[in-house]
C-alpha cells in the first residue's frame, strides 16, 4: 500500500524484503498503482480482515493456525505478538517453501518453534496427512484459511477442501475467498478481470472456478458446516475503507466466506 494515503489497511515491509523483488518492479504494467489499485485494495482487505478474524478466535482460545497456499504470508514475522499464542502450519509447494525458508534465513528471521513449514504437492500429496505428520491436532480447534486458491481448483476439489476442513473439532473456523462469476461485477472492473485471467491463462494457471455467495454459502453447509456466512464486499469497505482521503476502494472480484463447525 506504498501508493496510498493512510491510513493503511495492512503494512507488510517484511513481505516486500522477503519477495526481494527485482529492479525496476514498480515501472512494470502489472503494477501501475492507479490501474490496479481496486486489486491491491481487495488484497489487503481480505488479509486484514482475516488477521482480525484470527485475533479474535486466538483470544477464544483456539491455538492452530492453518495456511494452505501460504505463499509469502508474513504474519509470524509482523505480529510476534499474535504468532506467540499459536502454533503456525503454513502449507505449500515444496520448491517456493524451499525458496521462502532460505529467504527468511537470509534476513535473520530463521524458522521459530511455533512456524511448522508444511510442504505438500497438491496434485500428488495429501495434504491433510503431512499436516498431520507435522503436529497438527485435528482433534482441538484451529483456524484454516485459504485465499487466493478457490479459482485455480475446479469445482469438486473444492468440495472436497470443504467436507475436509469441516471434519474438524467443533469451535475450528475456515475463512476461504472465492470468485464471482465476471457477470457480477461492473464493467470496469471485468476490464480489470479480463486482464487478470489473460495473465493467469498465459502463466498456465487458468481460473476455473467461480460461485456466487448464495452458492458458496449452500456448498460450505452441506460439507458439513455449522454455520456458514459470506462477509459482504459492502462490510469490508465499512470496516477497513470509510472515509478515505483518496477514495480507494476494494475491487469486489474475490470475496469471502466465513464457516464454523
């Protein structure tokens, strides 16, 4: 968010040394701060408003944190705080977890005790067993996300990602985005969608899968969800966007469902 006014939603230095990303970054057309800045406002917003959720379910009690496709999620190195009340299984492929254990090594962060680095070939490995091998205690609550993956996996995994999650100890919560089909956005932003999948096609991840909050809602309950609710675009904006002197605001592409067993 080095392009907007504060206040910020979210600051991630860390993540930006973490990605050492290369010269000239910010000057390529994919990162153009007016033109992408729906995007990156979704982004933050749904990192924020998960981190929050967390926070919440953490002062409950609940003591498992689970990150499948964790990426370069910086939350242990930014909120000490928070990390020290949890056990942290970030979930991955094995070469960019490879790649982000050596970087945090690099920057004097290393591996602390409560970070379990979990890596796991979704088209190959099950998941749920290395999770497993690694600590995890399906048997006591945890929190599970999952943002930024729904569209990638077609319909039946997700499913089945569903009906997994929702096998866990009652009081676990899972905090999942997913896509609306381009039909439910306005037209400036399917501009942006469009240009978005061309990127994804051309990377050979294509989106596949897209739901509608009513029926994200209707799959997550019967998974076996005690209760499942999608958090509205309107909501985050209220929360993380009201009053902002440069009238940023989130795109509403990806959004977000909260369920609880």
């Amino acid at each position: 968010m080095r392009h907007d006014s504060a206040p910020h939603v979210i600051e991630d230095e860390i993540g930006l040394r973490l990605a050492d990303p290369e010269p000239g970054w910010q000057d390529r057309p994919d990162m153009d701060p007016v033109t992408t800045g729906p995007m990156r406002a979704g982004i933050v917003s749904r990192a924020r408003f998960i981190e929050d959720l967390l926070a919440d379910r953490a002062g409950r009690g609940v003591d498992q944190y689970v990150l499948l496709g964790a990426g370069l999620d910086t939350l242990v190195q930014r909120r000490p705080e928070l990390a020290a009340r949890l056990t942290v299984f970030e979930v991955d492929q094995p070469g960019p977890q490879a790649w982000k254990r050596q970087r945090l090594t690099e920057l004097g962060f290393g591996i602390p005790g409560g970070l379990r680095l979990v890596p796991v070939d979704f088209e190959t490995d099950s998941w749920w067993d290395r999770l497993a091998e690694a600590g995890f205690d399906p048997n006591r609550p945890a929190v599970v996300t999952s943002t930024g993956v729904s569209m990638y996996l077609t319909r039946e995994a997700n499913i089945a990602t569903l009906r997994q999650i929702a096998a866990l100890a009652p009081g676990s919560t899972l905090a999942t985005t997913f896509m609306l089909p381009i039909g439910l956005v306005g037209p400036d932003e399917q501009r942006l969608r469009e240009f978005a999948e061309r990127g994804a096609r051309t990377s050979g991840t294509p989106f596949i899968s897209f739901f509608t909050p009513d029926d994200m809602v209707a799959l997550a309950e019967e998974a076996g969800f005690r209760v499942a609710r999608h958090i509205p675009h309107e909501d985050l904006i209220r929360r993380y966007f009201a009053g902002r002197p440069d009238g940023l605001l989130p795109a509403e592409s990806e959004q977000i469902l909260v369920a609880t067993t």
